[in-house]
C-alpha cells in the first residue's frame, strides 16, 4: 500500500466517526508512523509502506476513533511556536492561553521578573515567558505529580533548568516566595458542566486540570486570595478564566485589592483572562 491510499483509508475510518478534522488528522498520523513532515509524505505519496508501519497506523487510527486527542496520540502540541511533551496527565494547552501569555509579554515587555506559575501542567507558559523575557525567572507548581512530570521533561527540552524550578506542590501549600509575576490558568469549569463537555475533553484530559468545583471559581478564589501573599506590592495577578466567569472574577479581584489593568479577549470578543496589579 502506497501513502496516498494509507491516508485515504485513515481518513476514511475518521470521518464515519463524525471526526471533522479526518484528514488532517490522517496525516498527522501517517507522518508521525513515517517519522517524517507532512510536506515530505504528501510530495512523496506514492511510496510504498511497510507492513510494520501500517499496523502501527491503524493502531493510531483506532485510538483516534475513540476520540482521543490527536496531542495525546502524537504526544506533542505546538503552543507559543514551540513543540511540547503533552500526555494524559497534563490538559491539552490551549490558545486562550497563548494570548494570555501575549498579553503579559507586552505587559513587562524586556523586563526582568521573577514569577510563579500556578498550575504549571506542561510548563507551557514558564517556558514562552522566559523564551522572550531572557532575564526571568520562573516557578511552576502544580499539585499533579504526573504533569510536573511531564513540565521537567519540557525545562530540559528547552534547556531552562538555570533559570526555573518545579514543585509538585498544591498552591495553598506554597510559601515562602515573593514574585513580580503570578500567572495562572487554573481549574475554571463547574463540576456538573463536565458532563456536557465534548467527548475528546470528557474522556482523556484530566479532571484536575478541569474541575473548578460547584461554580467553576473554587481554585480561582484560592490564587486571588493566596497571591495576596505571594505577590510583591504592585505584583502582576495574570489570570485565565472560563467564559461567562468576566463579572464575577473581577469583583473578586478588587474585593481583594487588586486593580485590573487588562482584559484580554478570545476570538468570540469573551473576555478569557484579567491582568491586574495587587495594591
Ligand atoms: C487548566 S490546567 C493548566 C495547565 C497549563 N498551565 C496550561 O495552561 O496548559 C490547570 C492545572 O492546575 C493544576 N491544579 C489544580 N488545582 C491546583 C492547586 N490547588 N494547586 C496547584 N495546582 C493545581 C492541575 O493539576 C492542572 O495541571
């Protein structure tokens, strides 16, 4: 079997599962089986493909019908131009995310800081923070021992470990440290939404890195409250939260003592995350 008909069989076996992105996703998999870009396997799609190689690909392919995120199946998600190390134990990182981490870039602009991330999972905001920030340097705490894991793995990649430190430790168990920067994007969905949630979310990503208790803000009141202490006077709180979430986190921030100092919106103009300045 040639390449061409390899994909077209793959996609074939996504689309009657209603999976939009088949084709993409065929090909993804074909090249990462092929180890090679995807450029390279549709300008050479009439090669033949071993035996080996095919089981392997419909091993994929089957894991993929089951809805299972194409990231977890290739372990490897692009965020901020960087290739991470993503598993099962770390969410999946997101674009609202990215333009969080747009907006504090351009927020501190070359300045040095220090900083904590809360949540770290993939370590994906440590490292864009300190790949443009080349003074800086970054925590990240996370209470799952499997995503601070998989954050070590992402430090080393990106050769950072001078320049950050890890802790597999719960926020309200985190002392003793004074940053410029708190940055999370914590747990924000309400426990009886994750039912409702798309099969591919529901099914694979970590409940940890979803569940946000009974009104989705349970460990986002814990950040507001805890980097009352964990922040410098004039510290930045750059937080992410779900939508719909915008009123009722701001009237905590202030309640609290901090002056918001940023909106940043998503595609759909929802405001996805707060930067503000603790007074
Ligand atoms: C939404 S994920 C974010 C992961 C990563 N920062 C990103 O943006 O892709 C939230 C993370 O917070 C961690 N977490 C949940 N509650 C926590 C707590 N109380 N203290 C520290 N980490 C917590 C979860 O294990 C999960 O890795």
């Amino acid at each position: 079997m040639n390449i061409l008909k390899l994909i077209q069989n793959g996609s074939k076996s996504l689309k009657i599962k209603n999976i939009q992105s088949h084709v993409l996703d065929s090909e993804l998999i074909a090249s990462f089986v092929l180890n090679c870009s995807r450029e390279d396997i549709i300008a050479n799609n009439q090669k033949n493909v071993n035996f080996e190689k095919i089981s392997f690909f419909n091993k994929l392919i089957k894991r993929r019908q089951k809805y299972e995120p194409i990231s977890y199946i290739l372990n490897r998600r692009e965020f901020w131009s960087k290739d991470f190390e993503i598993d099962k134990g770390t969410l999946i990182p997101r674009p609202e995310t990215e333009m969080m981490v747009d907006g504090i870039i351009k927020f501190f602009k070359k300045k040095r800081i220090s900083f904590l991330d809360v949540g770290t999972g993939s370590a994906c905001i440590i490292v864009s923070i300190l790949s443009e920030n080349i003074n800086s340097f970054g925590v990240g705490i996370d209470i799952s021992n499997k995503a601070i894991k998989v954050a070590e793995k992402n430090i080393l990649k990106f050769n950072l470990q001078n320049r950050s430190k890890l802790f597999n430790r719960s926020y309200e168990n985190f002392y003793g440290y004074k940053f410029d920067l708190v940055v999370s994007n914590p747990p924000y969905i309400k426990s009886m939404d994750i039912k409702n949630l798309s099969k591919d979310i529901r099914n694979y990503e970590p409940k940890l890195a979803l569940d946000g208790g009974k009104d989705g803000l349970d460990v986002i009141k814990k950040v507001i409250y805890k980097s009352r202490s964990t922040l410098k006077k004039n510290g930045v709180l750059a937080i992410e939260i779900g939508n719909g979430q915008h009123k009722k986190v701001s009237r905590l921030l202030k309640l609290f003592g901090y002056k918001i100092k940023l909106n940043i919106k998503d595609y759909r103009n929802n405001v996805r995350s707060i930067l503000s300045v603790l007074k």
